[in-house]
C-alpha cells in the first residue's frame, strides 16, 4: 500500500471519522434499490461487491442488510474511517485497507464495484484499471453521490437563499482538489476510451459509454447545529484555520435566520439535495 497516498486535505479533513459518519446524509433506500438494479444485482442472492473508498460504511451498512445477503468487501484508506466501519461489524463484510488504484482483492472476484461518495477522488486511468481488473466481464461499475443543492455544480440552482449562501462559501473556499461538483471525474472514462482508439498496441481497460445517469431528488429536515455540524464534514471546511472557521460559523448561522427559511413545526430546516447515480459496464 505505500505506493499510494491520501491527499493530504483528505487525511486532516475527514479525521473526524465519527462525526461524518452522523452527519452525513444517508442515501434514499429507493436510490439504493435502483442503483443496485442497473448494477444487475438486485435480487441476485449472494452477488460479491467491492465498495470502494468506503469511508465509514454509509452505504456499507445499508447494502449488508440486504435481503440478497451479498457478500461485500470494503476497501478504505483512511485509518479513522476504516476503524469507524470496522466497529460497526456488518454482517457478511470484509474490511480492508487499500487505495483504488491497488486493492487487496481477486481478478474478477466482482459481481459490481461501487464508489459511493468517493470516485472524484480517484478519478484516474490507475483506478480504472484496477476496478476493471476485479469486476467480472460484462460486470458494472457503479458511483453513487448524496448532493445538497449547496454542494452542486456551479450551474445547478439552488432551492432557497440560505442554501445559495453556503454554496457560495464552498466556491470561495475552493482548494483546487477535485469534487463532484467541477464533473471532471467523467473525464477519466472518456479518457480510456481516447487512448484505445489513439494506440495501436496497447489494449486498455473499457468501460461502456456513454455512463448511465439518474438523479432522485429528497428533502430531509435538520435544526441549524445539525446544518452547520453537516456543513463542518466538508474537508475544505474542516481544513480553514480555527479562526476563519469561527467566520464562516458565523456567516452559515446567519443565512439560516432569514426570514425566507423554511421551517417545520419543529424549527427544523428544509434541506434540498439529490442523490446522483451513474454507472458503466466492463467491457
């Protein structure tokens, strides 16, 4: 494993394994199901599945109560959130340290491999490669994100004021790795298919194209601690130094009084996202 590396605003940014894995969204059951139906494995009893860069197992967990009873192997190189997941001991789960572009695992041990809020971090010709190598033939690769409307492409709009608030922080706080939102990630499967076509002597690993893509939108309801407490899980946040940090508390606190904010009964916020789906298949 040491060939390869963590960024290091990914190390420091999500050290804080436990309160990232109670503040972040979890995925809508209905996106799980149909994520798993264009994988080709939903219903299919028993199916091997690498969860890739699976942080603290938030997809894990939903996918080891399946009624399938899949066998899974989760590959994580972030220490803290690897021991997070490893505490929660999920049924028919293997836990394994390792990196996208090398992962402890069998040549086409895989019914489907997914990366569920991760792919942008390791959008690479490595990576594809080796996802190839432990899917089946004519397996699926699968990527699955939980995105607010604050956290969207810079073209997506937003649903309320306060939301285009903190997403204007996120655009001023940019650190220049990449994130789901800049869509460069699909450049890493257009990428593949370039260089087959450009050299004549090199096979390299295919995935079909175009990606499948589907999104499913959800509104969940969190008190203002809870948003900021949300807000905090991004690494880009979490890296600010400890007084600017206090800023941008400040500022997200806020946005959250205006008077435009929707509430429930409970004080609670509407919080607006989709969960983004894509997948492609080994070829």
């Amino acid at each position: 494993m040491s060939n390869f590396a963590l960024p290091s605003a990914a190390q420091t940014g999500f050290s804080n394994a436990p309160s990232y894995d109670a503040y972040r969204q979890s995925y809508p059951p209905a996106s799980i199901n149909t994520l798993l139906a264009h994988l080709g494995i939903y219903g299919q009893k028993g199916a091997r599945v690498v969860d890739l860069g699976c942080g603290t197992g938030k997809f894990t967990g939903p996918l080891s109560l399946r009624p399938e009873e899949y066998e899974i192997i989760a590959v994580e190189p972030h220490e803290g959130m690897r021991r997070t997941l490893e505490e929660k001991v999920l049924k028919g789960v293997r836990v394994m340290e390792g990196y996208a572009e090398g992962m402890v695992v069998e040549e086409g041990w895989a019914d489907a491999c997914v990366a569920a809020q991760a792919f942008h971090w390791f959008a690479t010709d490595e990576a594809l490669k080796e996802i190839h190598r432990v899917l089946r033939p004519g397996a699926v690769f699968g990527m699955i994100w939980n995105i607010e409307d604050f956290n969207g492409a810079k073209a997506w709009e937003t649903t309320s004021k306060w939301e285009q608030e903190l997403k204007d922080i996120i655009l001023e706080t940019n650190d220049g790795l990449p994130r789901f939102r800049d869509m460069k990630w699909k450049e890493a499967f257009e990428s593949q298919q370039q260089k087959t076509l450009l050299t004549l002597y090199t096979t390299y690993p295919k995935f079909s194209l175009p990606l499948g893509e589907e999104t499913i939108k959800w509104t969940v309801w969190l008190g203002d601690d809870a948003i900021w407490a949300r807000f905090l899980t991004f690494s880009q946040i979490a890296n600010q130094e400890d007084e600017e940090k206090e800023k941008i508390k400040q500022r997200v606190m806020k946005s959250l009084k205006d008077e435009s904010t929707e509430r429930n009964e409970k004080g609670e916020i509407a919080v607006h996202g989709v969960t983004y789906l894509a997948w492609t298949s080994r070829v």
